[in-house]
C-alpha cells in the first residue's frame, strides 16, 4: 500500500481548500459593502440634518466621516445647488 491519500481524498482536499478561499474572498467582499453601506448611510443622515436645517447635527455627522467622502459631499452637494438653480430660472414663477 502506498503511504499517499487515495486521489478522491486529495480532490476532496483540494476542494475543501478552494471552498475556504471562496468564503474567505466572500467575507472581505461583504466587509466591504457593510462599510459602504455605513457610509452612505451617514451620507443620507449628512443630507437629511442639511435639508432640515439641522446644522450641528450636520457638522456631527460630516465629522464622522473620512475626509474623502466629506470631500465627495461638497461636490456632490455644489451639484445640486447648481442643478436646483438652473431648474428654478427655468421654472415660471407662477409655478414656485
């Protein structure tokens, strides 16, 4: 008898160690997009303290967040300033 596993055990081997990486792959993916998730969250929270007027409880959630996606709020936020006033030149006054 040969001291080596019988093929089928090292196919089931090989498989057990492929299946490992697939779900080690898959929980890094899924850590990634719970922090997404998060921080479009704290975004929504950012828009709704600016839409209410709430400017302590806008600069507690900005101050949260990294300096990147503060970054990424200013040009988004300058955005729709710019495409809120185009729209209301545009809009007859009789409508606002």
């Amino acid at each position: 008898m040969s001291d080596q596993p019988p093929e089928w055990a090292r196919n089931l081997e090989k498989a057990a160690i492929e299946a490992a990486r697939a779900v080690e792959r898959a929980g890094r993916a899924l850590g990634k997009a719970v922090e997404q998730a998060g921080r479009t969250a704290k975004a929504q929270a950012a828009m709704a303290a600016a839409y209410q007027a709430d400017l302590e409880g806008l600069e507690k959630v900005l101050r949260t967040l990294p300096a990147e996606q503060v970054r990424d709020i200013s040009a988004a936020a300058a955005v729709v300033t710019a495409t809120a006033d185009q729209v209301l030149a545009q809009t007859p006054k009789d409508d606002l």
